[in-house]
C-alpha cells in the first residue's frame, strides 16, 4: 500500500512538472524552438485597464496571445502537422495542396490555370490599352516600359496535381491567355517567362521548379534575370551589366525559397527531395550603364533582388513591393516621392504571376496610368478603402477601445492610431 502511495506521490509531481514545464518555457524561453515557417500575423499581448477588464476586451486579446505563446506551442504544431501529412496526405495550412510525389502547391494557382479567378475579357482589353499608353508615354520621354509574366507552377507541372485539381488544357478563359493576347494585339512590350519556362521544360538539364517551392528554383531565377536585362538593354540600346556562371553545384539541401512552401507546412521531418541546380552567379559591372530603375511587382522579384539586381545591375533600383512597401529601405508606399522616383527612373516593368492578376493586375495598371492620365483617381479606390475600414473601427466599441489602449502605449493621437490600424487592415486583406 505504502509502494502505491508513493507511486501515486511521484505521478502527481511528475504530471505538476509538466504541467508547469510551457508555463516557464512560455515565461524564460530556456529552451531555443524553432520559429515556424510561412506569414502569419501574431496577436499582441495586452495590458490590463479597468475598461478592456470589464467590457472583456482584455481577456478575449489575452485569451489570443496567450494561446500563440504558450511554451512549446511550436513543436505542437508541427507533431500535429506531421501526423495528417504522413498519415493522412493532409496539408493543415490553408490553400496549400500536396500533389502526387509530394509536390506541393497552392489553390491560387490551380484556380488561376482553370480560369476560376476571370477578371472578364473587357476588363483586361481596358487594363492592356492602359498599359500601352503608359508605355508610349515612358517612350515619349526616352525611358523603357515593359510586363513581365512571371511563371506559374502549376502551368509547368500539371502532372503532379492531385485529380481533383486536374487543369484542362484547353481552357480559354483565363487571365493570363487573355491578358497576353491582349498585351500582342496592343503592341506592348511583353517578356512571358511562363511560357519561355514551359519551352525549356522538355529540353533543360536543370529544373526550374523545385519540388517543394512556390517560386522558380534558384537556377530559374537566375535565368529570368538574364532575360529582363537583356530586354531591358535591346530597349535602352545601352550595355547594361551581365550576368554569368561558370560552375553549378548540385545541391539536395534546399536554399532561399526553394523549398518554401514546405517550410509554411511546418512539418518535423524534411520531404525526401531530389538534388537542384545552384549556379555561382557573377555581375559584371566595368564599364556597364546602370539605369534607374523602378520594379512594380510581387514576390517573384526577391530572388533577383537576392541577385543583387537593384545595386548591380540598376542605379540603386526601387522595389514597389505590391504597391505597399518600396525596397531598399521597406518604406510604406504612401510615402514615397512617386513622382520624384519615376522621373528619375529610365527603366519600369511590372513583374506578376498569373494567380496574382485577379488581385493585382488593375491596382498596378491602375496606379501608373492615373498617375499620367488621372492624377484625381490615383490611389482613390484604396483610399476609399481605408476610410471605409475606419468607420468600421469606429463604429465597433469594442475594436476602438483596443486602438485607444494602442495609441496610448505608441504616445500618438487616436486619429493617428485608427488611421494605423485602418491601412494595416485593408493592406492585409488586399
């Protein structure tokens, strides 16, 4: 009896230990874990007024740190992402798909190769006419415009999508067909590296997509960079810097964003992979011209700016990041000098993949050619956004009093603060 009650004795301390154990990883973080891969916005921790205490603001935010913050939470997350992938083929983040041989990919493309994102054809013969005024009018002033149509993964490996998600080949309708035959017709200048990357699949020794990636592979960023500048140079008739390699290594640890969408899966084992292409690429600078440049485009720019595009190849080149941040330096895009920049600039092109067109295409087309043609309506639909979004903060007691508690840790006025609050929610809902 006494054995059994000092049996009972030590389960208890040890369930109390482990117990306790998140609470002081939660508090000391003793043990170094990991960061999760993928974006994700984490609530902030909140301070206790009587206010927030009794209308229930206070423990309703806390409730939410509390839970993102807890020790350990991480590898939690991980175990339970890596039980449904191994046992179930299952992805537990949202809008990422596991293909056959564990090829991953994301809705937003598949929906985009079936046309299921259409914008309309009139819509996008309108956004392709504005697109040849602003280019006629860079040419008038003896600078270079041009659209770049960054590849799409599942355009190059539709083989690998589950059945469910299978494309047809014969789908007409889809922003990225109708919008290139557009671009054709109008006479604008257009670089298709979605296309270029599928006449190469059947004839290049190097893969341009990785297995576990979103993005072209390292090898097909180097590649689509060679390609920009050298429109880039036919077009200014000037002898822009080059890029160039001599030795590829082979490589089976993945690097940059290769294997980007299988850090977002947060799993605690690595998906088996093949090797992949890493040339050593070199700039060469003497005696090159290095234009000013201005790049309007989403996330398949990085891996060039990576390259060391911006400094080596442009004159301190800006980086229009989705039209909300400007690189060097990620300052907010409503407070740049946009027409200081783009009378500087000697070379724009926008650089989009077909699933960001539904989203992205009219905000970039829109923004360039009210800047010439309709300065009243330049930024005006986001600007109808953001009023929109304060007078839902405003109009909530709840959300107002936790801006109110903000403006008053950051010292800045409530105006201020809502106004904040207002453009970070529209900039992440867009």
């Amino acid at each position: 009896m006494k054995n059994r009650n000092n049996i009972s004795k030590k389960l208890f301390q040890v369930i109390l230990v482990l117990l306790f154990i998140p609470m002081l990883q939660a508090k000391f973080k003793f043990v170094d874990v990991k960061k999760l891969g993928g974006y994700s916005v984490y609530p902030e921790d909140i301070s206790v007024t009587i206010k927030n205490w009794l209308d229930g603001v206070y423990q309703n935010n806390k409730e939410k740190y509390i839970k993102y913050n807890f020790g350990f939470c991480n590898w939690l997350i991980r175990a339970e992402h890596q039980w449904a992938f191994s046992a179930f083929g299952m992805s537990r983040v949202g809008g990422l798909i596991i293909g056959k041989e564990n090829y991953l990919y994301e809705i937003a493309y598949i929906n985009a190769s079936k046309g299921l994102d259409f914008l309309g054809e009139e819509v996008l013969k309108e956004l392709s006419k504005k697109v040849k005024q602003v280019q006629d009018t860079f040419n008038s002033m003896g600078k270079t415009f041009f659209f770049v149509t960054a590849p799409s993964k599942t355009d190059y490996y539709p083989e690998f999508l589950p059945k469910e998600y299978k494309t047809v080949d014969n789908i007409k309708q889809t922003n990225y067909k109708v919008f290139s035959a557009e671009l054709k017709n109008n006479g604008v200048n257009h670089l298709d590296l979605n296309d270029w990357f599928l006449a190469m699949k059947d004839t290049t020794s190097f893969p341009l997509y990785t297995k576990t990636g979103i993005h072209y592979s390292t090898y097909g960023a180097a590649l689509s960079a060679k390609r920009i500048i050298n429109v880039a140079e036919k077009q200014l008739l000037k002898d822009l810097p080059e890029l160039h390699w001599d030795e590829v290594y082979w490589e089976s640890e993945l690097k940059g964003s290769d294997d980007d969408l299988e850090k977002a899966l947060n799993l605690v084992f690595k998906i088996p992979n093949r090797q992949y292409a890493y040339p050593q690429v070199g700039i060469n600078e003497d005696g090159k011209y290095k234009p000013k440049a201005i790049v309007i485009g989403d996330s398949f720019y990085w891996q060039l700016v990576q390259l060391s595009m911006p400094e080596r190849v442009f004159d301190n080149g800006k980086f229009w990041y989705y039209n909300k941040e400007v690189y060097p330096g990620k300052i907010d895009f409503g407070a740049i000098d946009m027409k200081g920049q783009l009378d500087e600039a000697e070379v724009v092109f926008i650089i989009l993949t077909p699933p960001n067109m539904k989203k992205y295409l009219k905000e970039f087309v829109d923004n360039l050619y009210n800047f010439y043609f309709d300065s009243d309506n330049l930024n005006l639909v986001y600007k109808q956004k953001i009023q929109a979004k304060i007078q839902e903060i405003k109009a909530d007691k709840n959300w107002l009093e936790v801006v109110k508690n903000k403006a008053i840790e950051q010292n800045i006025s409530l105006d201020r603060m809502i106004y904040l609050d207002a453009k970070y929610m529209v900039d992440k809902e867009s």
